[in-house]
C-alpha cells in the first residue's frame, strides 16, 4: 500500500528507469551532491536507507529518517583497513542520532547494537526498539524439491570477494574432492566487486586457481531474476563455508537464503545465527570451517549419492519460506504508513 521510489549511487550521470515487474521508479545519483538534489526534487514522505553509511551525506530532512542495519559494518571496515575508525565509529553514532526509526538483520545482531544505540542517546526501554528485519527473498515455491536434480552432482559458489570473508581453503578441499572422484562441477558467480576492490587484493591467488582448474566455470555477475534461474536450473549444493571472525558471527548472510530460495542445500558455518535455522529445517550441514574431514565426507555423500538431496532441498525451502518479503517488512512498512 506504499508508493516507493528507489535510488542508489552510481558513478554515471543520474538517470531514470521503472522495474518491469513492478512498476517501482529505480533512479540513480552521483554522489556526493546528488543526493541532496534528488531529495529536493522527490520530496518523500519518509526515507529509508539501506544501512547508515550514506546517512553523513543526506541533507537536513523535513521528513522521518528510518535505517536499516544491515550488519556490522564497523568491523566490515576494520577488516578491509579504515585508516580512521574513530572517525567511522563517530559518523555512526551521529547516524543513529538524526535516524527516527531503526531495523537489523539478526537477532545476535540486536545484541551488537545495544550498546551503539545508548551511546547515540536512545533509550533501550522503548518498547519495539529495533525490531528484527532479515534479509528478505520473493515468496519461495515449496513445489521446487520435486525438481530433478543434475545428473552430476554441481556446487555453486556466488557473491563479490569482500575482505571480512574467507572462502579459501573450503574451496580448495571442495576441488580436491571433485578430481579424487572423477566427476562433480563447480559454478563460481563473481569475484572482484565490480566497481570497487572490497577484498583488499587478498584473493588473487585463489583467483588463479580457479581460471585454471577443468571443474571450474566461471560466470559474471548476472542480475538477480537470471542469477535464480541458474541456481535453480543447474545447481545441486551451494558452498558457502568461510573462516570464522566476529564479522562472521555476526553476518545475516544474504546469499545463502538465496541458495536455500533456489533449493540448493548449503555447506554453512555451525557458528551464526543462521546456522540455528539451517538445523532446524535440515537445509544442509553445518560445519566448524577448521573441520576439514567433516567438510570433505559431507562433498563426498554429494558425489557418491549417499547424502539426502531430496530432504535437503525441502529443508532449504521451508527456511527461505520464512524470509518471505511480503511479510518480514510489516514492522518497517507500519512506520512509513504512519
């Protein structure tokens, strides 16, 4: 019952567009004065940003600011190397001060912003403070676990390197398994960002050895509706261990309720938030990342068969039907009708 408009930095001349599939107006600003401009020209009811980084470049508001925290971010630039994190820590704060209405991702991240909000002079007693928004995904189709699955069993790996995750000695292992059997394929979507190299460089090396290995394909970043059909169509199991940092802990990571959206089983950390709900539903396995033998049997039941594919897949889909985004947002879209 909203009327959205949706804008997002970009380092080309700002620009008009409408998402085909539901009519949304998609715009695009230069930073760092064009923000300013297009508020000025919108003029909203209220605005929501996606996490609070460009909050130090919004203009003074005649309307409700809301933010949504998407994840630590403060220890997302530690790991990539802030060279001012008294600075960063003090652009939070004054974030949270102007903000009128805050959400997260996780519950173990509620905790982690506790104490940020009593220092940005917000009272912890207040009924509804921060309630829980995670990561959302369009309705899942349950009907998915009856697909067949590929004749060969393949792993899918995507997302952007960014320096607070480590994939690679998961991937290697994952490699290592595929040629002692003889058989299995690994689709890796992505690599470097796009725009800006958020790794810091660390994973050329295993960028490398990805281009050489002959069970390897590597694929661009696709748009979002491509990158599920493929998930879909081609997939079998979703990668998506990493090292294990307070970052990590934290993360409500996005792209694994993706994979579970698409049906695909994960091999996932045993130590986040979303591990607890990965149990549960029986969507894959979770694993200590320094567990390198319960790591390769679990690619070996992939390989050799013996691991329930089917109940997984089921499992993946009754997690991602949880995420549904018609109604995870009810907190976020009441404070905007009101």
């Amino acid at each position: 019952g909203l009327s959205v408009t949706i804008a997002t930095p970009v380092g080309l001349p700002s620009s008009s567009s409408a998402d085909d599939r539901s009519g949304v107006r998609v715009l695009s600003f230069r930073r760092p004065d064009g923000l300013t401009a297009l508020l000025a020209s919108e003029k909203p009811d209220v605005v929501v940003l996606q996490h609070w980084g460009l909050a130090a470049e919004l203009p003074e508001l005649s309307c409700p600011l809301a933010i949504d925290l998407a994840g630590p971010h403060l220890l997302e630039r530690l790991y990539w190397g802030d060279p001012d994190p008294d600075r960063s820590l003090l652009e939070k704060l004054a974030a949270l001060r102007r903000s009128d209405f805050l959400t997260c991702s996780g519950h173990f991240q509620r905790h982690y912003f506790y104490p940020f909000l009593a220092q940005a002079g917000w009272d912890l007693r207040s009924p509804g403070l921060l309630p829980v928004i995670p990561f959302g995904v369009p309705p899942t189709q349950l009907t998915d676990s009856e697909k067949p699955l590929p004749a060969e069993p393949v792993f899918v790996y995507g997302g952007a390197f960014l320096a607070w995750q480590d994939p690679t000695r998961p991937i290697e292992w994952l490699l290592d398994e595929l040629d002692r059997a003889g058989r299995g394929r690994l689709l890796f979507y992505g690599g470097s960002h796009p725009v800006i190299d958020a790794s810091g460089g660390r994973f050329a090396a295993l960028t490398g050895m990805l281009n050489r290995h002959p069970r390897v394909e590597i694929r661009s970043f696709r748009p979002f509706d491509q990158l599920l059909d493929e998930y879909r169509r081609e997939g079998t199991v979703a990668l998506d261990l990493m090292a294990r940092n307070p970052e990590r802990e934290l993360a409500y990571t996005t792209r694994t309720v993706v994979y579970m959206h698409c049906g695909l089983p994960v091999l996932y950390n045993n130590y986040s938030e979303l591990s607890g709900v990965i149990e549960r539903h029986g969507a894959g396995w979770t694993l200590d990342p320094d567990d390198e033998e319960g790591f390769r049997a679990a690619v070996r039941s992939v390989l050799d068969g013996s691991a329930p594919l089917k109940e997984m897949r089921g499992g993946a889909l009754a997690a991602a039907a949880a995420h549904d985004w018609t109604r995870i947002t009810d907190p976020l879209a009441a404070f905007c009708a009101s």
